[in-house]
C-alpha cells in the first residue's frame, strides 16, 4: 500500500508532489475537479511538462464554459510514476482532481490538519 500525506490549512486539503526531474510542487485536493491535475503554464514547465498538445473546453466553477489548454507530462503518484494531463490555467496554486483519486482513499482529518491519499489494495 502506497501513501501520500498532506495537510490541512485553512479551508484547503493540500499534497505536495513532484516529477521525475525533481521539481515539486504544492497542489490542493479539488473533489468538483473532473480532471487530474490542473496547474499554471509555469509550474507545468518547471515539472517538465510537454507544450501545450491540445485544447479542450471545460466548465469553471462559476459556470462559465472556458477554451483550456491541456499539456501531458508525468509525476510521481503513490510511490509509482504517473503520465497525466494537466489543465493549464491561471491560478495561485494547483489541484489535483478527481481523475487522479479513482480507487484510493481519502482521509481528512481536520481535528490535527492532516490528511492522506493510500491506494485501496
């Protein structure tokens, strides 16, 4: 079984993860995130991300439909390496999704801030 550990700060359940390159980042746990990662263009670039391959639209949080480029590249997830795709937008900090969290538990605990991702096998 593998584990990922995060924390809770103020209103956001956050992980930090990284790339092969070494490179790391900070991402928060978005559960009305259909996708798997979402990043800023820069941030993709530091972990090593691909240009931009292609544009999809995707409803934002306000309803609004959005042109969104997507980029592929690889992070390490629950002790194995994962090829992902990352919604690139203009944001303070990353999520992760919900296309990343199929068959694993999620464990929040807002009593002592922390929180864990473990797959279910």
């Amino acid at each position: 079984m593998s584990r990922l550990e995060g924390k809770v700060q103020g209103d956001e359940v956050l992980f930090d993860i990284s790339a092969p390159n070494g490179e790391r980042t900070i991402v928060a746990l978005d559960t009305g995130f259909t996708g798997e990662v979402a990043l800023d263009p820069l941030t993709a670039a530091r972990l090593g991300f691909e240009p931009p391959s292609r544009v999809s639209l995707g409803e934002l949080a306000d309803g609004s439909i959005a042109r969104i480029e997507v980029s592929q590249g690889v992070i390490l997830w629950l002790g194995s390496q994962r090829t992902v795709h990352a919604a690139l937008l203009e944001t303070s900090r990353g999520c992760v999704g919900m296309g990343l969290l199929g068959d694993v538990i999620v464990n929040i605990d807002t009593h002592v801030c922390t929180a864990s991702i473990t797959t279910a096998a």
